[in-house]
C-alpha cells in the first residue's frame, strides 16, 4: 500500500512531539518531510533560560538529535522557510525552491516575539528572545557589556532578566504593570517575587512606559528613554512584551486567522487536509503558549492524523511555574476573586511563602502559591477535575497530606477519591 504524504511546517516541539505520537500510533502509514527554519533539529525552547544562564549547554536541551528523524524515516529541511502552500495543487514550496507535496499538511509554525513600535526598536542590540539564536546574541553581550534593559515583567522577561544577571550585566527590567506576571501572580505574590529578584541584584522599574531607544551614533543601542523624562544606559536591550502567532503563510493560503490560525476540536483548519497547532494556532479564541496544552493538542491531532478519528481538543487548564533556580513559584486559573469567588490566604512571613487559593460554588478554580509549592499538582488536578472539595474546605489550604489526615482522623463518610486524594 503507498504511503500518504504528511508535510509538516515547523520543527518545533509542539509539531514533533505530533509527529513522535503519530508514529506510536500508525508507524507505516506516512512518508513525512519536515521543514524548520532554523539550522538545527528539534530542541527544549522552554530550557533556553537555564542555557542563557549558563546552567545547560545547547546540547543538553536537544530533544530529538539528526538520528532520531532518519531513523523514523523522517526527511528534515533544516534552514529553509515555507513560503507558499498552493491547496489547489496540495503543494508546498520553500524560499530556495523546494518543493513538496502532501496528502495532510501540519502547521506548527509557533510566534514571533512582539517588538513594541518604539522608536529605536531597529537599532543594533535590540533584541526579542525566543530561539537559540536570540539566546547566543546575549551571552556574546554580556562578555563584552555590562548594562542590560529587559522591558516586559513577564515569565520570559525574568528569566532573561535572570539569566543575564547570572552573566554578570547589571539588569533593569520595565514593566508597565504595577506587579511583575500581573497575569498570572496577585500583587502580593508578585512583591513577593520582586523582592526575591531585587535580592539578587536585579533592578526594577515599574510601573514604568517606555517611550524611546537612544542611538549611541553609529546605530547601536546606548539608553532607554522613559515617558517621564527619564534615562537608564542600555547596552541590550530585550523585548519581552509578548508573542504573535505566526499566520502569514497561513493567512496567504486563504486559511482563516484571528489571533492564529483557526482550528476545531480536532485540530483541523477549515481546509480539513490541513492542521494547524501550537502557539500559531487559535482554538476556541484562545492561542496557547505553554507547553503542557501543545502537548495535549499534538494527542489529538496525531490521533486524527492517523485516522483513529476518536480524540477530541476541548482546551486546557494552564499552569505557570517560573525556570529561576532557587525561586518556587506556581500559579494556576482563576485567582482573580471576583464577587462571586471567596479567597483564602496564607502567608508565612518567616519563611517567605505565600498561598492564595479560589473557591466557587464548592469548586477550587483557582490557586496562587509562591515559597512553597509542594502541592501544586494536586491543586491542579482540584481545578482541572472540578472536585467538590466542602468537606476538606477548612484544611485545604494547608494541602493534600493534612487534608488526608484529617479525613483519616475523623472517620469522614468522605472517600479520598472524592476529594482527589490517593487512598
């Protein structure tokens, strides 16, 4: 029987670990060629921080070597761009003009950082960070330099802001929110965090607008103007305001695009022959950027790639934890409070630790931990299984062994299973 032609655009991880479950599951059925637009095979981009900081090398965070896709029979295009799909002709073309047909086409083409339309931002030692590439650029700065401005108090900007810091450049990061993860921290856990971060000598502005890049002369990067006036020397300067989809080539090929590409439950686009997944893809409204929902997603499309047919995408609960060594840090839904929510708090000025958790109608929707996050797979597991928990609710902030004990203790008629916990 002739193999079908599965031509998939992108080589990152969300796309390979598709292609990793579709050959588990149908090993015979397609002849697969892949194209990556950077020079090298598919590696951790969640562990480029830990390499900026010098902790890994770049060896160290490859996930799949040259010899893992010869030896699936996988034929990879590194360093070439797609740069048209003909859908009438089922045909894809590369920017040096190879070409390849498909019976089903993957798109996994992830984001590009987003570079805030300030003037300056096209100076020499401005930067986004998110490849190997951006990663070498700042470590090759920090050997020679010595000021750097993150602007972005995001998890990608701390851990730039980190990870340079660790290479010895004295670092200021800009945020224009009063807290640092406004979207994933409550304030008091984001002072929390700063505080943390100051003691390591990380500087921070906020909440603070920038409103210009200075030209040192000769089209390098030499300060960072604020609305106020203000002034700070830059060397480098990294944006870490975000992310966008990647939907040109999409877009260009008449596929429909709102922030991503847009998809159904089965990971389908509109033309059904063609897929799309990762941070380039918009499912119900939302385009995801951890890497726990892409793997979700790469399940369900490897199952309908291989025409299982049976698995279904209906979204993810994201979790957010911090790649700073030495600081724990993990948060979780809704932790927002709103009218119809009660909050419980902890906080343990003695040891630093901090826990917010979010309860409705009887259901954990949300959890914010910070020092201590022992439990934080289990409050995952609280909110994502939407476990009535009123018969643990006094002792649920202090976690799933004390809930355990206390159900134990006091012949409660409630079973573990019913609280989540594991008899």
């Amino acid at each position: 029987m002739q193999k079908l032609k599965l031509v998939m655009v992108g080589n990152g991880m969300a796309g390979v670990r598709t292609l990793e479950e579709l050959i588990k599951l149908a090993p015979d059925m397609y002849d697969i060629t892949v194209f990556g637009a950077e020079p090298h095979p598919n590696y951790n981009r969640i562990m480029l921080s830990p390499v900026l900081a010098g902790e890994q090398s770049f060896e160290d965070i490859i996930l799949n070597d040259l010899d893992w896709y010869r030896d699936n029979g996988v034929t990879l295009h590194t360093g070439r761009r797609v740069v048209n799909i003909d859908r009438r002709r089922r045909l894809v073309t590369a920017d040096d003009g190879t070409e390849a047909g498909y019976d089903r086409l993957l798109l996994a083409t992830g984001s590009n950082p987003f570079m805030p339309p300030i003037p300056g931002n096209d100076l020499a030692g401005v930067i986004g960070y998110r490849d190997i590439a951006d990663t070498r650029m700042m470590v090759g700065t920090a050997r020679t330099r010595s000021h750097a401005v993150v602007i972005g108090g995001g998890l990608l900007g701390l851990e730039a802001a980190n990870g340079l810091n660790m290479r010895g450049m004295n670092v200021t990061v800009v945020h224009i929110g009063k807290g640092l993860l406004d979207r994933q921290l409550d304030l008091t856990a984001a002072q929390l965090l700063q505080s943390s971060l100051e003691q390591r000598g990380i500087r921070f502005l906020l909440p603070q607008f920038t409103s210009e890049l200075i030209d040192d002369g000769k089209g390098r990067v030499a300060a960072v103007r604020f609305k106020d006036g203000s002034e700070i020397r830059a060397d480098l300067v990294v944006m870490a305001a975000g992310v966008r989809p990647r939907t040109e080539l999409a877009q260009s090929a008449g596929l429909a695009c709102e922030r991503g590409i847009l998809v159904s439950d089965t990971m389908q686009t509109y033309d059904p022959k063609i897929y799309a997944i990762g941070e380039c893809a918009n499912h119900r409204g939302i385009a995801y950027g951890l890497v726990a929902p892409l793997f979700e997603q790469a399940r369900v499309c490897a199952n309908h790639l291989a025409m299982l047919g049976y698995g279904r995408y209906q979204g993810s609960v994201t979790a957010t934890k911090l790649k700073v060594t030495g600081i724990d840090l993990f948060s979780t839904g809704d932790f927002g409070a709103s009218e119809n929510c009660e909050a419980i708090t902890l906080s343990d000025q003695l040891t630093g630790s901090y826990r917010k958790l979010v309860i409705q109608d009887d259901i954990l929707i949300g959890a914010c931990l910070f020092g201590d996050t022992a439990d934080a797979t289990w409050y995952l597991e609280l909110i994502k299984e939407r476990r009535n928990i009123r018969k643990i609710r006094d002792a649920l902030m202090f976690g799933k062994t004390v809930c355990h004990n206390i159900i134990s203790d006091t012949n409660s008629q409630a079973t573990p299973s019913e609280v989540g916990i594991a008899a």
